[in-house]
C-alpha cells in the first residue's frame, strides 16, 4: 500500500463511525488478541481490532463488525501492539536506500521512524534531502523526516559537499511529512546565538514543529541555555546522571541503542532505579548497520533491550510508540491502538522477545509468517547521485607523509584516541620517529596514519593526523561515510596502502573498503551520494560481514569499527578530530597543529 493510498482521518471518519455502531462492516478484523494499551499500560485479554480505510474504527468485542467481505485474523495466544516508532535515526547509516530499510524494519515490527537525512545534505544539500523524503513517502513504512540542521556540522573546522541556512529550513517546514528539525550538533553555537542555528530553530518553532537535540556536553549551564533556546530533546545521554539532570529540566530523553552505541544498559536506569516517570524518554536506534537489522532486528531489539534492564514490556512499548507520536505532534494517527488511528498493528507472541509474526500497516498485512506480502516501488535516484566523489587527481603515496618542523629523529604529536562503542574520542599524545623529514606511524604503538580529503569540490585539500585506539597492523582502510561532511577518509599503517585503497574507493564511486599490499580485501560500494547501496539487505550485510573480517585481519579487534571510524571526524563530539582542512579541538572549537614542536631557549 503506498501513501496515496492512506487517507486523512477527516476522510474516512464517517465511515469508521458507520462501521463502530455496526451501520458497515469492517475491511479488516485482528480477533481475541491480548491488547497492549499504551495509553493506560494495560493489558487487555480477549479484545478485537476493527479496521476500515486503513484506520481503527473500533476496539472491543468487534463481532458486530464482521461481514460476508471481512478479512479475520485470529490472535489468540498473540499480543496486539501498536507498530514500533524509530524517533531518531539515519537511514544513510544502515547503508541501505530508504526502499531496502523499510523492508527490513517493516518486518522487525518498526512501522514508522522519523529520519534525519543529514548525511545525504551535507553532500547534496537541500536536493539530496528531497530525494531520500519522496522515496520515503512512496512506502508502506511511514517516513517522516526531520529537516537536517548543521550542514555542515560547523562552518569553520570543515567543508561539505553543500550548506543549508534557515531560508532552506522553513521551505522543508512546508514539506509534508516533515515533522521537525533534525539533531542541532552546534550546541555552542546555539547557546552562544550563532545567528544561522539561531534562525533555523526560529523557522521551525513558528512552523509548529519539534526542534531535536544533540547535547554531549556535560556542561550544566550550557544545557539550560541550549534547551530554553527552543531545543527539546537529545540521544547523546550517556549516563544515568545526564538522563535525570536531563528529565527534571524538562528534556524528551532520547536513550540509544544502535550499533556501535550500546546506551540502553546505563541510561535506561533513571527508570528503573530512579523511577522517573517515562513519559518524555524514547526509545531510539540514531544508526544501525546491515547486520544488526539482520542478527537482532531494529526497533523491536531496543525495546527487549529495555526489556532485559528491567523495564516492564508495556512501559517499553510506551517508549517506542505513544512517547514518540507524542513528542512529534503526530499522535492523531500513529502510536498507540484507539478508534480513528492508522491500523499499524504487531501480533507478537512474546513481549520480552520482540518478534512479531504478523505486522500490518494501514490495515493492510505487509509481512507474516517470515514474509514480506506487499510490493515496494523502485526510486529512481537521479545520475547526479552517483557522481559524488570528485578528487582533483588520483592520489599518491607522497600524500600521506606528514612532514616534520622539529629537526629531530623522534617528535611528540596529537593523536585522536577512539572508545570503542563510543562516538567519543580523547585527545592524546604520542612520540614517534622521523624518517627522511616525515613523521612515521608505529603500529607497534597502535598509532597509525590518518587522512581525510575534500570529496567534493575537488580542490586537492588533504589533511593528516594519526589517531590511535583501531589495532591495525597493516594495511590501510577508507570510507566516503565519514560524518558529517563525508569526506574521504583513509587510515593505514603504511601510506603506499593508502594512497591504493583512497584511488580504489574512488573508483566504486564511495563506500567501505580495506586493503593490504596493493589488493582489495573487502568493500562495500555505495553508489548513492557514496553512502547508500543500490543492493538488497541481504547483499549489503554479507559484504559488511567481508569487511568486518578484513579490518579483523589487518589486527583491528574493535565492534563496529566502521561506525567509529566514520565518526572520526565529525568536529560536534568532543574531543578531538580530523577534518579536511586540519586537526580539531572539539573542546575548543579550533584547529590546532598536529605535531607539538617545544622552542628550545636559547638562554
């Protein structure tokens, strides 16, 4: 069932009515299910859903319902849930277009997420993001989109493929399906009155619409100036203490489990040893991998991690539907099962395993019983989309030498320490030796090269680091997904191996790829803005599976060592990262050099 065919409740609402008080009958009748209510956290036994146009006309002892033409699914022994919402989330980071997502998420129960297409903005702007938003609205998953905020994420570490202002940001206020401002990265640029961000938060609050937060900060006084600017939420909560100052000020906590981001197991404490009242915490994915959709599912894993942490199943489910609708003003149609609500319906025999049997968007059945049962219409991405990484000329090994002011044989550096399962990096310190007036990488130290090149204008600005924290021992990587002005980056032991997997990567027209002695281990081509895949689910994550085991084989011993890597040099994250135009204190918003060169007195 595509969107065309979901009708406004002011559309149908006298022919749910005529059906409720049994005038007509029902398309649709899910019989003696035990009802999951997410408006009074009950369960309700032996209880019926009638479905008309789509939408609910009546819960109850439905039999009245049911005519000669009425579809009857039996659900006893099963669960009736509300259809699970993703309330932040980029599709660009499952590596998959919108199309192939939504089947895998449709059939882990998710019939409804709210994306925030920031990735293919800061590639192709305003465009880019009207691209992924009508293919998202041709689906039977509804995809509504929070317009992209930070593009770039900031405007002097960095540059992007594109840039938005607020102008762009109330002309996509206007889009339907359009529901808020995607996650504002530029704290210190909300707080301090940064006139873009200023604006865009302006454009959407005099639209109605939901301003969504990114606040990593630990910094008290920042957090109050950044939520009375009109912000009202944040998934970067990485601890219970950041949760409950979070809460009491009035924030929509968002709690994360994606990926590489495992902050269910700490932050969902504030619920169940703070007992805060759940109703502003959301349950959220922000980015999942191929394999994950696969192995553990989306929306319905985050819920049964809550499960696992000791969250009752139905205050879960709360957190994954109601709450969301709610927070996003959508609420009339989504997120809870009552008379004139759209029929996206779960029948799901275990709560505390997630796994639905049967789910059924707008009253129509899109998977069961292991299958997809609906068509899901090709997008047309435009040949522009696959043009996106322009690099001045092939790159040689010359360019990944970094080279000395010191004079000396052995020279001190910065070097961006990575956290596995963490978007965060430290800022630390390395000595390493010099070699014919070129500082060299030390594996040996686990302190390895690190390069990240405009992609998009094709001016021939490379930038060098060396980051520490990966394990690799040979070989060299690189990835056009590298958040958020997705540059190409590249890190290797070795700068002949770099300079072959940047030229290699470039030639796949963007994606993943490892490399070792000048042949290709594993890649992962990504034809879309070099951050989707035209391939089916099940493509994309075998290749996933190759590279994973091809960063295993170059030492890198990490979980979703793609994911931190592409995070290397986003410059919104504390503390320390690499963009293309230098190295980034995050904490101080600045560039700084890489080596730390000590002026000797001359006294």
């Amino acid at each position: 069932m595509k969107p065309a065919a979901r009708k406004k409740l002011y559309e149908v609402s006298r022919v749910l009515a005529e059906v409720a008080v049994g005038k007509k009958k029902a398309d649709l009748v899910v019989k003696n299910g035990t009802l999951v209510n997410v408006y009074t956290g009950e369960l309700l036994p032996h209880t019926d859903v009638a479905v008309a146009q789509g939408r609910i006309a009546y819960v109850g002892d439905a039999g009245h319902t049911i005519g000669e033409e009425t579809a009857v699914i039996d659900a006893a022994g099963r669960y009736i849930a509300p259809g699970l919402l993703d309330g932040h989330m980029h599709v660009e980071s499952t590596m998959l277009s919108v199309t192939e997502f939504a089947k895998a998420a449709l059939a882990k129960g998710t019939t409804g997420v709210f994306m925030d297409p920031h990735e293919i903005a800061n590639v192709f702007g305003a465009e880019g993001v009207r691209w992924m938003h009508e293919e998202g609205r041709g689906l039977p998953l509804k995809v509504f989109t929070t317009f992209p905020s930070c593009v770039p994420a900031t405007d002097h570490l960095e540059d992007a493929g594109a840039a938005l202002e607020a102008k762009d940001i109330a002309e996509g206020m206007t889009w339907d399906g359009v529901e808020g401002l995607g996650e504002v990265m530029n704290f210190p640029g909300v707080v301090y009155g940064d006139a873009k961000m200023s604006g865009e938060i302006r454009a959407t609050m005099e639209a109605g619409k939901t301003v969504t937060g990114h606040f990593p900060s630990d910094d008290k006084l920042m957090l109050q100036a950044y939520i009375a600017s009109g912000v009202t939420s944040d998934h970067e909560t990485v601890t219970r203490e950041q949760g409950l100052l979070k809460l009491r000020l009035g924030m929509h906590l968002m709690i994360r489990e994606g990926s590489a981001w495992h902050d269910v197991k700490e932050v969902i404490k504030v619920v169940t040893e703070d007992h805060a009242d759940t109703a502003n915490i959301m349950l959220v994915t922000d980015d999942v991998y191929p394999q994950t959709l696969i192995e553990k599912g989306h929306m319905n894993h985050v819920v049964r991690r809550a499960i696992e942490e000791g969250v009752e199943p139905v205050t879960a489910i709360q957190m994954s539907t109601i709450n969301t609708a709610r927070y996003f003003k959508v609420d009339a149609d989504v997120g809870g099962i009552a008379p004139g609500k759209c029929a996206d319906l779960l029948l799901i025999s275990d709560l505390k395993r997630m796994e639905p049997s049967t789910v059924i968007a707008d009253g129509t059945v899109v998977y069961d019983s292991g299958e997809l049962r609906v068509p899901f219409p090709a997008y047309p991405y435009p040949e522009r989309a696959r043009n996106s990484v322009h690099l001045a000329r092939p790159l040689k090994p010359g360019d990944f030498l970094l080279a000395s002011q010191s004079g000396k044989a052995e020279t001190k550096v910065h070097v961006i320490d990575v956290i596995e399962n963490s978007a965060r990096t430290q800022k630390g310190t390395a000595s390493l030796k010099v070699a014919d007036g070129f500082i060299q990488p030390d594996p040996a130290q686990d302190v390895l090269t690190l390069a990240c090149i405009d992609r998009h204008h094709g001016s021939g600005d490379i930038s060098l680091a060396f980051t520490r924290g990966f394990g690799l021992k040979r070989g060299a990587v690189a990835s056009t997904v590298a958040h958020d002005s997705h540059n190409l980056l590249v890190m290797g032991a070795n700068a002949e191996d770099m300079a072959f997997a940047a030229n290699e990567l470039a030639k796949l027209g963007g994606g993943m790829i490892a490399v070792q002695d000048g042949q290709v281990l594993a890649a992962v081509p990504m034809a879309i803005a070099g951050l989707m895949s035209e391939q089916p689910l099940e493509t994309v994550a075998a290749q996933v599976k190759q590279l994973g085991a091809a960063w295993q084989q170059l030492g890198c011993p990490l979980n979703a060592p793609f994911m931190t890597f592409s995070l290397i040099a986003l410059p919104v994250i504390p503390e320390l990262r690499i963009t293309n135009r230098g190295l980034a204190d995050v904490n101080e918003f600045r560039l700084i050099p890489v080596e730390i060169v000590i002026k000797e007195s001359v006294f």
